[in-house]
C-alpha cells in the first residue's frame, strides 16, 4: 500500500464537547470522502486540573459520529505512542483538551511521487502562520507606495 | 442514527515514540541542508535561557544582525532571509 505524506497535527480545544461539533465532524468527512486526506491515527489528550494526563482513544467519547471514521477506522494501527502523547501533554496547560491526530496528505501522493521520480530532494516544509503573511504582505505595500 | 462501528482492539500506544524517532533520525540524516540548519539555530536561540552576561545588544537585534550575515555570504537566498526574519519577528 502506498502511504503519501503524513502529518501530526495537535489542536487544543476549550472542551471536548467542542471537538464533537457538527462543524468539525461534517469538514472532516468531506476530506475523508473525497480522498484529500485519511485519517491514520487519532486519540484525545485531556489534562486535570491537578496536571495528569488522560489518554481517550475514538472508541471512549461517545459522543463522536463514527460514520465520520468508518473508512479509515479499520486502518487506525496506533502509530502515536504513549511516548508521544506524554511529550506533547507537556505543553498543555491543566483542564485543557486536546485532539491529536494522524493523517496522510492522500493528495499530494502523485506529486511527491514524480518529484521523488525526478530525484528531488525535500529542503524545507513549513506552514506560514497567516499573521506572519498578513505582516509581509503589509510590508510589500509600504514598500511599493 | 449514528452507524456506530468500534474496532476490533484498541491500539496498546507502547511501541517507539514518533516524535524520539524523528529527532533520532533527523540528527543523522543528510536531508538537513546547511541553510535550513543555519535557520533553524537562528531561530533556536530565541528559545534558549537567559544570557550569562550583559548583552551588548538586544537579542533579538543580534539574531537579525546574524541572518544578514548569512544572507551576504550566500548562505541564504532573499526569500529564505526574508522568512526567517519573519519568523524571528513573530516569536
């Protein structure tokens, strides 16, 4: 089988009653259904309010639509270990929640497939945060008026 | 109604870490070029204590006069300057 381009991705959320959102579950199927993304691996971290770590996999919320997961959930092999979840947890503050997922970027599969083909090599991936852009792009006006 | 369909066995989680497995295997690998090493320790010492003794200029002010060393001596393009420095900016 071949795997495209996986990304970790760690989002802090107010509580986890915010994450079972319609909004979220229905933006995920759609990247689901149409093959933008698979979703490899996903568990929840929550932090009490005396700092310890809980750990909830899919399968604990029972407030989670599923046929969300349904495609992917047969696939889900565990690839995030409790090592990662307790490093990551270190940057949580108490009583907060956090969704920790896994996915693959299917959609950029064929692409990173021809550049490997062409012997490219990977220099720099970074995602731009939008006020870094907003702030650049502010500049360049200045400095064209 | 929801199609509830559990899997089969919950993950253990007890296997290698993937972030130690990343660090591990970025420390040893050649994909680092020299550029992207020399901007990610500009914008590592942002992250590092506190200075022994007195700067004689502000840290950041430092860093900036850095990455324009690094600019004029090739070892970063104007579009990879001009990133680092807003990221310097923005942390």
């Amino acid at each position: 089988m071949v795997i495209g381009p996986i990304e970790m991705l760690c989002i802090k959320f107010p509580s986890s009653s915010s994450f079972v959102k319609d909004g979220i579950a229905s933006a995920l199927r759609v990247l689901v259904e149409n093959k933008t993304i698979r979703i490899i691996d996903i568990l929840f971290i929550q932090k009490n309010d005396i700092g310890e770590v809980i750990m909830n996999e899919i399968d604990d919320l029972d407030a989670i639509d599923y046929s969300i997961f349904d495609p992917i959930i047969a696939d889900i092999a565990g690839l995030i270990s409790e090592a990662d979840v307790q490093t990551i947890a270190q940057n949580l503050d108490n009583n907060s929640f956090a969704a920790l997922m896994l996915f693959e970027n299917t959609w950029a599969t064929a692409f990173r497939d021809e550049i490997v083909n062409a012997q490219g090599q990977l220099l720099l991936n970074e995602r731009i945060p939008s006020s870094v852009i907003e702030e650049v792009m502010a500049a360049q006006k200045t400095v064209s008026i | 109604m929801h199609r509830r369909s559990r899997r089969q066995s919950v993950p253990s989680r007890q296997g290698p870490s993937l972030l130690g497995t990343m660090a591990r295997t970025a420390a040893i690998s050649s994909t680092a070029t020299a550029t992207s090493r020399a901007v990610n320790q500009a914008i590592d010492q942002k992250a590092t204590k506190p200075q022994q003794e007195p700067a004689a200029q502000p840290e950041l002010l430092a860093q900036l006069t850095q990455l324009t060393q690094l600019k004029e001596a090739g070892a970063l393009t104007e579009e990879e300057f001009k990133l680092a420095k807003a990221k310097l900016l923005i942390y």
